[in-house]
C-alpha cells in the first residue's frame, strides 16, 4: 500500500537556444521530506532525459479526481493510522480509510432512470404563459363585460387545474414504478452476492447498504489486492473498474467513511481544485475553513449501514479490528441518514 506523509515538487530545466523545457514532478516518501525531495528531484530528471530522447510526457504530474488510480501514490492528507490502515481525506474532502489487506468492494446499483417530466413542465409552462397572453390582450375589465371572454378565461382556468391535477397523477404513479425499479434491482445485487457466497465455502461477506448500493466486506481473510481471488470476486460481482484499478496499482483497498458533502447540504466546494495533496502553505487557511464546516454537516450522516453477514466463515483476527474501525467512523449501525 502506497500512502506517504511525505510531499515535495521537483523541476527539472533544459534550454536549447531561445526554447526552454521544464518538467516538474512530485516525489513522496515515508521516511522524510528531504527524502520525498530527492525522489522528487530524480523523478524530474528522469522525465526530462525521456522528453528530450523524443518522448512525449506531460510537464506535470496529472492531477486526477481518484487518486492511486493511474498508478501514483495516492495523494491524500494523512488524517491517522490505525496499525497497517491509514485513513485520508479524499480529493472531495471526506474521510477514507486504506488497508493492504482487508477486501473491501463496492456494489453500485444502475439507477432507474427517473426524472420529472421536462415535457409536462414545458407544457404547463406554455399553458400559462398564453392564459397570461390572452388576459393582458383582451384586458381584465373587458372579460368580464362580454360572456364570450369569461367563457374564454373560465376554460383557461379550468385547464390549468385539471392539467395540474394529471400531472400529479402521472408523477406519482412513476415515483412507484421508480421504488419498485430499484428494490428489483436490490434484490438482484444482493441475490448476486449471496450466490456468490454460496460458491465460496468458508466466505464471509459483511453486507453494508450506501446511498449508491451495497459495500461488502470480507472478514473470513486477509487478501492482496493482486490475488487471482479478488480479481474473480471483483469481476463476480461487478465491482467498478476504476476501483479495480486502484486496488492494483496501490496494493489496497479502501472504503469512504463519512458523507460525501454536496449529499449534506454543503454548499461550497472542497478547496483548492482539484483536491489533491499536497498543497500551498497560503492555501491552508481556506481549506481548514471548509473542512470545519463539513465536519459539522457530516456528523449528522453515515457511510453506510450494515446489514448482514452472508456466509458461515470466522471472522479473521486481522480482520477484526479494521471492522471495528470501519463501522465506528462510517456510524454504520447508527440510524441516520446515509449520505
């Protein structure tokens, strides 16, 4: 598992007559920030030597949104380390924990496709709008000297009501056929995930619900993310390839432990863009801000919720406390709302 605590950037120049190539590449270590210089100096130099032999690089290190998933360390803030797990604040600003041992997969449901009616709310739109024509055309006083024009306006208005009226009709009735949609596709997922089990004698899945689907964890084993068994368990149960990704290149396995923010209420966005560690020393201040104020929005959410446990396999003794930590940060056998 790839988390270092120590940062630094490093530039590598070359000039050729009136053009000039600079390369800048971030180092890390674990060991100290001299260090994390030194790998971040060597990395630059390499960068410019394979640039200036015809290869095409990016000057900079890409910032991505999911860290680790390129093959980069990952580059979170450091929040505290529990053993061999280590818990980060992601690049949108909630807490994640990391472990190099302890499979943990996330099972996202495909959303039934539900959305108000754009189409009924343009009509409803169109429908005002003309009876607002027609009264400012024909003039309120004179509506109600000519029976033809009350006739005209009390059509209008009854229209509208009626209009009204189906539209809830309608909406309601997709709003169950939505519910009903997506406990199908529950049922499904969590029927995928008990054949699973089934297969596996000597598995044990912990089952947690999250606002996107299910999260899973072993607690039968300990696992490296490279195993040919997590490769079939992830592939089993249609687990998301750019997880799958970051498993590899990181050698770990993480789960989000507390709200994402914008399913809060919080308004404002993480700072600075994209969230990536590390960062300015001027920029802390606002940052500190922000995550003061989400942290007062978080504590009224969970992660997750847990279930139930699907297969007879023990719960492995390594395994133990890092399900002690994940259910205590994530609140996931508390009853609020997931988030």
């Amino acid at each position: 598992m790839i988390v270092p605590r120590f940062w630094a950037e490093g530039r590598a120049k070359h000039r050729e007559k009136r053009k000039q190539v600079t390369i800048r590449r971030y180092g890390w270590s674990d060991l100290s920030q001299a260090d994390a210089q030194a790998n971040a100096d060597a990395r630059a130099d390499d960068a410019l030597a394979r640039v200036l032999a015809g290869e095409k690089l990016h000057p900079r290190d890409h910032k991505v949104p999911y860290n680790g998933a390129e093959g980069l360390p990952i580059r979170e803030e450091i929040l505290s380390t529990h053993g061999e797990a280590v818990i980060t604040r992601n690049s949108y600003g909630a807490h994640c924990l990391n472990t190099p041992s302890v499979l943990f997969a996330d099972v996202d449901l495909p959303e039934p496709k539900f959305r108000t009616s754009r189409f009924t709310l343009l009509c409803f739109a169109a429908l005002a709008s003309l009876a607002i024509q027609a009264a400012r055309n024909w003039g309120a006083g004179y509506l109600y000297q000519s029976d033809r024009n009350q006739l005209l306006l009390e059509t209008i208005g009854g229209a509208i009501i009626v209009y009204i009226l189906l539209v809830a009709i309608v909406e309601k009735a997709l709003k169950k056929r939505h519910r009903v949609r997506l406990a199908e596709r529950e049922k499904a997922a969590l029927d995928r995930i008990r054949k699973y089990s089934s297969q596996h004698a000597g598995w044990a899945l912990r089952v947690y619900r999250t606002p996107a689907g299910f999260r899973l964890l072993a607690s039968h084993a300990t696992f490296a993310p490279g195993q040919r068994e997590v490769a079939e368990c992830f592939a089993s149960l249609g687990v998301d390839p750019v997880y799958v990704r970051m498993c590899q290149n990181q050698q770990c396995f993480r789960a989000r432990l507390t709200a994402k923010p914008w399913r809060t209420g919080l308004k404002a966005k993480f700072r600075p863009r994209p969230g990536v560690w590390p960062i300015k020393p001027d920029q802390l201040p606002s940052r500190a801000a922000w995550v003061a104020e989400y942290e007062r929005a978080a504590i009224g959410y969970a992660a997750c919720r847990y279930l139930e446990t699907i297969g007879k396999g023990m719960t492995h003794p390594d395994v133990r406390a890092v399900i002690e930590l994940h259910d205590s940060f994530s609140r996931a056998h508390t009853e609020l709302p997931l988030a």
